[in-house]
C-alpha cells in the first residue's frame, strides 16, 4: 500500500509492547481527573441550581481540555516524528533504509504514519471522554467533532514539519531545535494576528479571520464555541476553521512532497560533505579510548598530541617509523598496560589501529594527528584535551554543519520579544498579566526547551552513534564525563541562556521590574536552566532509546510548567479565588507519582522521589503565588524545588555513575 511496510509494522508490533495500552489508560484517566477535580472545584465553592449551571459547568470544561489536548497533541506529533527519523540517521540505518527497494513514499509516509499512530490512538481514545461532557449540555456533538477534527489536521501538520525536517537535517539536535523554532513562530503568528499587533484589517480580511484560518490553537479555541464560527466572505468554505483544516492538509501534502522528492538528495549531500567532520568526534573519541586503554594521559606538544606513561614508565620506540600500522605493531610488542609486560600486544594493536584508522603518524612517543581544512587543500591539527568529553562538544562538529540557521531564527524570536517589550514600555501599558508578559513566559519556556534539546542530545547521540560504550571502558571519571557535557550544553546553548538574561536586564532598565524583582528573575532563570539541563543529561543516561529519552525529558518539562499552568488555569475558572486548591492539589500528587517512575526507573531513590513530588507542588505554589504578588514566594519556591531536583539527579550521576548509566545494577 502507500504508506508501505514500515508503518505496518509498527502496526503489527505495537500492540505488543505493555506501554501501548498503559500509555493509552493513563491519558484517558488524567483527562477523567481533570473533570472529576473540576466539578468538585465547581459543588465546593457554589451550588448547582439549575440545568443552566450545569451546561455553563459543560462549556467552559470543554474550552479547557479542547486547548490542552490540542497542545499536547502538537507537542508530542512533532516531537516523535522528528525524533524517528533522527535516530535512523544517528544510528546510520536509513542509508540501509534507502538500499532496500522501498521507495520514498514508502519511506517518508511510511516513517511519518508509525511516528503519529500513539498520538492518533490517544485522540480516538479521547474521543468517548469528550463525548460525556455532552450530558452537562452546552456542548454539541459537532462541537465534539470540529474539535477533533481540528486537532486531527494540526497533528498531521505538526507531525509533517518534524518529519520533513528531520529528513533534512542531519542531526538529532538540529531536527528537533528547529521543529520547536518553527511550531514557536507559527503560533506566535497567529497570537500576533489574533491581538491585532499587525492591525485590525490585512487585505481586506479580518486579522482574527486570517489568525484562525492559519493557527491551530486559534482554529481549537473557535471550534470549541457554543456558537458555530462563520465569517461571510469565506462562501462556500463558511468557517475560518475548515480554511484551517484545508490550509493544514494542503501544507502537509506540500511538505511530504518535498521530503519524497528530495529526500536521497539529501541524505546523500549529508554523507559527501560532512563525513569528515561526522568521523572527526568520534575519531577523537577513539584516540581518547586507545590512550586511556595505554593508561596514557594526552597532552599538547609541539602542536601535535602526545601520550605520556602516568606511571612513569618509558614507552619503547618503533625500529621503524613507518606508516603501515602492521610494521608498527611488530616493531612495539611491548606498548600497553603496566602491569602486563609482553602480553600487551592486544592493547597496541588496538591503539596504533586506532590512531592509524584516524589518520595518525605514530613516531616514537609522539602520535601525530593532522585533519584536512574544510576546503582540503592544506592540513591543520586538531588538538584533543585531557577530557575528550568537553573537547568533543566544544570544538568539534558534533551537532552538525548548521547551526548557524538555529542560532538565527533564534536571534529573529529575540529581535521580535525586545521589539515588543520596548513598544509596550514606550506606551506605558506593559504588565505581567497582558501580551507582554505572555510573549517573556513564551520565550523563556522556549530557551529553557531548547537547552534541555541541547542536553539530551548530547546523550543519545553518544548512544546511538555507539561512542557512549567506548567512553565508559576508559578512565575517565564520572565527573569528567558529567560535567563535560554540562558544559558543553551550556556552550552550545550559550545565546539560550543570555539573551533571556539580557531581556531580564533591559525589563528593568525601562522600568518593567524593581532591582529586587531583577535579581529574583535572573537567579530563578539560572536555577532552572540548570534544572533543564541536568534533566536532559539524567533523562539521556538511563534511556536507551532516542525516542523515550526524548520524550521523557521534554514531557516533564512541558508537564511541570504548562500541565501546572493549565491546573491553574482550572482552578481560577471554576472557583474565582485560590483558596480552593485542595483538589487539584491531588492531582498534582498524581502527576509526581507518574514523575517519579518516568526518572527513577533506573536507579530510584529517596532525593528523586522527593525532588519528583516538590517540583509539581512548588511550581503550583509558585504559580499561584505570582498571582497574588508575592514575588519572594515565587523566589523560594522556584529556587529551593528545582535546586534540590538538580542536586537529586546530580549526585547520583556522579557517586553511581555505573548503576545510571546501566553498567550494574542496584542489586549488584
């Protein structure tokens, strides 16, 4: 058929994992709890008179859930399908892919079906669970229908974009970073055109006209109205919600096809022009593990790298300095571990290999490494430092040839948040509460997801570029390992973390925020992208795969501050005040639970377990907190929760570094 053999097999083999029906349960009862802790919020705090309490009780739950599921759906379509792809080209299986007599449709379609069919399967099952909030009344079963189907052609879309873009890039990282760039400045479009930031009338049509015949979460909001939205001048089409659902499917089938037909071209431009620079971390990784394997210690002499005995001992000279690796094996019997004399010729062999394979001159104690320019016309030397780790993430290529593209589109988001928080300054209307204050929450969520990529990544692609084993059999320590791609997240993501800063700054140079409230800003935004990448970091030791190591990290993200937010947003609709929290206080509990099993699955223990309750509940302490303008209770509460979350997976990471990242057991 069209969609071919890759996606029937996911069909085939899915329903015989134990997560494809729990995953499904546990939806169906998050969204049954949602209802449930709602209209107890509602019989706590007023009594139901009438039919007409129940269908306004009706209403306004379905305007809720319809906008969170719609975002959940968005989030985890294109997350998946990006991620699918991206670990075929990391684990270097799509090339075998590509040499099999599939054919691009098969192959695209194919991939981008299997990746969405969870999420698909989670709307059908949602489907029953909206349909009981028609017994309340105030909601129809079109409204029901429209909202799915909405929902429906945005996962499609979304999914497309992840898919088509994974295709096109050529790491994990770049795949993934890009698609969140894209869903931010898509949606911020329509949050734009939908406030009238570009005026009340664009070529004649509406601005809220054009914001829900091209955002989805507008097309959701419209959908789930009492009233069926129309607009005159659309004909035939009536709605600006079935110009979305055509825009939609239209941009899918554009995207797929761009991805069908050029997608050997793109692969094939990858392996030609970024091998090189593809072999160079993990070349750098070898000569790391062929040293560490010697108990050698690399250095940095005569621009060249070189390897000292740390025992002291001498290293016997070739009889010949020849550039064939078998003479030199022959002619060094003897180079390799202390302790094994004449029987090390293993250990050479396998470090002259090594350094041979990556492009070496060995002489003596000296290996000598020399790399090709980029235009390959001369030679320069790449210097390996004592922690290849951090030397591999600083210096080398390792996250791709583009990212240049990421950082730009970034600067452009950036450009944009300044250019608005200066022109509601200059009117004097900037407030936390109105558009301002949601385009600093949109940016800042933003760079915090786009660090937690960034540390992630960096894990997964060890582990399915199959360099993470090789690192864990030499002698690097568990906080040169940690603390190395810490760093390296940071590095990589360094404009994500200072321009959120630089914004915090310029917010109280014009007089948006007290000196006060800027400190308190800046050392929560640290704290949590602390937090962001020691998640991504722990998330990427303890999962094997690309797709549940991705998933989990950027879930519990997006859980934390939007699933707390969106409790909040409950509660305040339901009851009016914050003192009735008692019920959604439990269904935070619930969701540390689920966190709590999502992170200590490897190794738990009593800081994570802590770490995993506190988060949900201080973040929904610090939430309502800002609410009622108490910016210290939003300081502590951030600081201390997500401080102590960080330290909890840290500690661990580095005390039993064997137990996280698989190599033993708790038992053992």
């Amino acid at each position: 058929m069209l969609v071919g053999p890759i996606f029937w097999r996911e069909v085939a083999v899915a329903p015989r994992r134990p997560r494809f029906f729990w995953v499904r349960s546990l939806y169906g009862l998050a969204l049954v709890l949602l209802m449930s802790t709602a209209w107890l919020v509602l019989t706590g705090n007023q009594v139901v008179r009438d039919l007409g309490d129940l269908a306004r009780f009706g209403a306004l739950l379905f305007q809720l859930l319809a906008p969170l599921q719609l975002a959940v759906a968005c989030f985890f379509s294109a997350l998946f399908s990006a991620s699918s792809v991206a670990q075929e080209k990391d684990r270097k299986t799509l090339d075998l892919l590509l040499m099999t007599r599939l054919s691009n449709v098969e192959l695209v379609l194919g991939k981008l079906c299997a990746s969405l069919l969870h999420i698909l399967v989670l709307l059908a099952a949602s489907v029953p669970l909206f349909a009981l909030i028609t017994l309340f009344g105030g909601v129809s079963l079109g409204q029901v229908w429209r909202v799915m189907i909405v929902t429906a052609a945005s996962v499609l879309l979304c999914g497309t974009v992840g898919s088509t873009v994974a295709f096109w890039r050529e790491k994990t990282f770049q795949a993934l970073a890009v698609t969140a760039l894209i869903l931010v400045v898509w949606l911020g479009l329509g949050e734009a055109l939908a406030r009238g930031l570009f005026g009340s009338q664009i070529a004649g049509w509406s601005s809220l006209t054009l914001a829900r015949a091209i955002s989805p979460w507008q097309a959701v909001l419209a959908a789930a109205q009492t009233f069926f939205v129309d607009e005159p001048g659309l004909g035939w089409i009536e709605s600006p919600i079935w110009v979305f659902v055509l825009v939609a499917l239209g941009a899918s089938v554009v995207l797929n096809l761009v991805a069908i037909g050029l997608v050997r071209r793109w692969t094939q431009a990858v392996d030609t022009k970024t091998r090189e620079w593809e072999e160079e971390g993990a070349a750098s990784q070898e000569v790391a593990f062929a040293a560490r394997m010697g108990q050698s210690n690399p250095a940095i002499t005569g621009g060249g790298v070189r390897t000292e005995q740390r025992t002291g001992g001498s290293v016997p000279t070739p009889a010949a300095s020849s550039s064939n690796p078998v003479d030199l094996i022959e002619a060094s019997p003897q180079i390799g571990v202390p302790g094994h004399a004449g029987a090390s010729a293993e250990a050479a062999s396998t470090a002259l290999s090594v350094a041979a394979l990556a492009g070496g001159q060995i002489s003596g104690r000296r290996h000598w490494r020399w790399w090709p320019r980029r235009g390959g016309s001369s030679s320069r030397i790449r210097h390996v430092w004592n922690n290849p780790v951090i030397w591999r993430e600083i210096c080398t290529r390792a996250y791709g040839r583009r990212t240049l593209l990421i950082r730009a589109v970034y600067y452009i988001i950036f450009a944009c948040t300044v250019w608005l928080i200066h022109s509601l300054a200059s009117m004097g209307s900037l407030s936390a509460e109105g558009v301002g204050g949601l385009a600093l929450v949109a940016f800042f969520f933003l760079s915090l997801v786009l660090v937690n990529i960034q540390a992630v990544s960096s894990l997964i692609a060890e582990r399915d570029g199959r360099t993470l084993d090789l690192l864990l059999v030499t002698d690097l320590t568990p906080k040169e390992f940690v603390y190395g791609k810490l760093g390296g997240t940071f590095y990589n993501a360094k404009e994500m973390v200072l321009f959120p800063l630089a914004l915090c700054w310029y917010l109280w140079f014009v007089g948006g925020i007290t000196l006060l409230q800027f400190i308190y800003l800046v050392v929560g935004l640290i704290v949590l992208f602390q937090f962001v990448a020691m998640l991504g970091i722990h998330v990427g030791m303890i999962y094997a795969t690309t797709r549940g190591a991705i998933a989990t990290s950027l879930g519990t993200v997006f859980f934390l501050f939007v699933g707390v937010a969106t409790c909040i947003r409950m509660m305040i609709a339901f009851s009016g005040r914050f003192e009735a929290q008692l019920p959604f206080l439990g269904l935070i509990i619930f969701g540390g639970a689920a966190l709590y099993l999502a992170l200590g699955v490897r190794n738990p223990s009593t800081a994570i377990g802590l770490a995993s309750f506190a988060c949900p509940l201080l973040t929904f302490y610090a939430i309502t907190s800002f609410f009622l303008h108490q910016p210290h209770l939003v300081f502590v509460a951030i600081v201390g929760a997500y401080g102590f979350a960080t330290l909890a997976m840290l500690i661990p990471a580095i005390d039993e570094f064997d137990v996280v990242t698989g190599r033993t057991t708790v038992e053992e």
